[in-house]
C-alpha cells in the first residue's frame, strides 16, 4: 500500500498545540496501484482558515533524485472532518477528470488518511503546484498566455486572451461531463501564464448544452450552460454593463439603441434643461455602440473566440 510520510511543517494560528501526524499516512486508492512510499518535507503554510489548512511544500518520490512542488490540502486542524468530501475530490481527480491533469487541473499525487482519536479520519490530499491563486480578474489581462485555440477577432482583444484562456479550461471540465460546482477567482491559479482550477469537492455531473461560442466584449445574452454564464460574469467577459462617458455621466448600454435616443437625452435633464445641446453628443454614442452590436451579429461562429459545441 503507498504511504505518505510528512515533514515537520507549521500548525494554523488556531491550533498552536496542534502538530502535522508524524508517522505514516495510508493511500486511499481509488484504483490498484503498487506499493510505494512518498515523503513530503520543507512545508509552508499558504492557507490555514478553521476548515481547511493548506501547505506548500517539496515531495520526494520513490526512484527519482527530482523533488516535485506540490500542495497540500487537510482538514486535519478543523473541528469537522470532511472525509466523504475529500474522497469526492480525488475520485474528481483520478478517476472521473484524469484526462485533464496537468491541463485544466493539477495532476493528482494522492488522497492520504491518518485515523486519530475514536477513528476519527483526516485527509492529506497532495495536488501538483500550480501557482499562486488569482486575487485580481484584472491580472489575468497580462499573466496568461493566449490560448491554442483562440482566433482574436481584433488585435485590441488580446488583453482578455487570459480570461478566455481560463474560460476554456472549466469549459474543458464541462466537455469531460462535469461543473466544476464552486467558481470564484480564488479557486483559480496561474502557474507559468497557464490557468488551472482548484478545489473539486463540489463537482457534479453535467452534459453542457452549449451551441455557439461567445465572444469577448459582446453583449450579455442568454446562453445555454448557468456555470459558463457565471464564468462569463466572474471573469468579465461581457461588456461593460454601464458606458462611462468622460467620467461626467453613466448610460446603461442595454439603453443605448436609436429608438431609445429622446429617453436618453431625458436622463440629462439634470445637466441642462435645453437636453438637446446633447443630442449630437448622444447620437454619436449610440451608433458607436449600434455599430459594435452589428459587428458581433455578422461574425462568422468559424471565427468567434472559445467555446466550440460540446460533442455529443
């Protein structure tokens, strides 16, 4: 059976009197595989909330000289142990998504157990480094690369290469049958411009019903997958809800359509009571944004940016 052996390694700021297990951890297998014995040493803690501690650290693995960078997660500090939830995640990462490590999400060393008290078990998941988690959808502009499959309708999009390039990871996740169930930046990393997602524990089964690709800077509309749409929003793929004009006053871009062009000018009562000195000044911004909607309209799906049909 493969064990885990850990390090000496800093407990949370909770749980001062509370050490990492010593001796060695058992594999949950969830399929056969040859006996073997890993070390993991040189541990910092990166996160250590009262649900959930995680490690970075430095695993030695039997008849390699190289040590891989890994993270560690464990419940081993909080008051409620999660082993169902922890067996989920690895059967996410070893049996139902294993295509996808190393792509879309981190490859997968194990699922390692310690019984405590009253057979009490905690869980010592080990995952591949994959970088630091995102903080800010606005670095994801400059620190991803652009994706294989991307074709930039415009040169001025490139700088959502990596929201797209991220965006099509978890729709990767979707073509393997699967949401990934808890989509937020911090369930994100960046490891070398490569996007990957983290935390599997609520991953569920899925047939994506996707049918036409998106493309960046368009105009919110009804798409056929929830967690695509939420995706779209939390990596601000759409346009911007509101245009901002000179930082003197905000229309809402849903309003901006010619027949809409007496209302908008009513907005700006408040400005002057003679609104028709803006009329020109409206007009203008209208077609500019009348001219953007026709221009997505007329994209061919050839050449519209991710999200091919999912197969069938």
């Amino acid at each position: 059976m493969t064990s885990l052996r850990l390090g000496p390694g800093p407990s949370p700021w909770d749980s001062p009197d509370r050490k990492l297990p010593t001796g060695e951890l058992t594999r949950y297998d969830v399929q056969s595989s040859p006996p073997q014995s890993y070390s993991i040493n040189n541990l910092e803690l990166l996160v250590d909330d009262t649900g959930t501690a995680v490690y970075r650290g430095s695993l030695k693995l039997p008849d390699s000289p190289e040590l891989e960078k890994v993270v560690v997660k464990t419940d081993f500090f909080a008051e409620t142990l999660r082993q169902s939830a922890f067996q989920h995640e690895v059967d996410m990462y070893e049996l139902h998504l294993s295509s996808l490590q190393g792509l879309s999400i981190p490859y997968c060393y194990g699922l390692f157990q310690h019984k405590g008290e009253g057979d009490k078990v905690s869980s010592f998941l080990v995952l591949e480094d994959c970088g630091d988690r995102i903080k800010d959808v606005s670095s994801l502009a400059n620190s991803f690369k652009y994706g294989y499959i991307f074709h930039l309708v415009n040169d001025v999009y490139s700088v959502f290469a990596g929201r797209l390039k991220a965006l099509d990871a978890l729709y990767e996740i979707h073509c393997a049958g699967y949401t990934h169930g808890d989509l937020s930046l911090h369930n994100i990393t960046n490891r070398d411009g490569e996007p990957f997602f983290i935390d599997l524990e609520t991953a569920e089964p899925h047939k994506c019903e996707m049918t036409e690709r998106i493309i960046v800077g368009e105009e919110r509309r009804r798409i056929e997958c929830d967690e695509i749409d939420i995706c779209c929003m939390l990596l601000e793929i759409w346009a911007d809800v509101d245009v901002k004009v000179k930082d003197l006053f905000v229309f809402r871009r849903a309003y901006l359509r010619r027949e809409n062009i007496d209302f908008l000018l009513s907005l700006l009562i408040h400005r002057n009571r003679n609104t028709e000195v803006f009329r020109p000044f409206v007009e203008q911004l209208v077609e500019k944004i009348e001219a953007e909607r026709e221009y997505y309209r007329n994209v061919p799906p050839e050449k519209r940016l991710i999200l091919p049909p999912a197969p069938k």
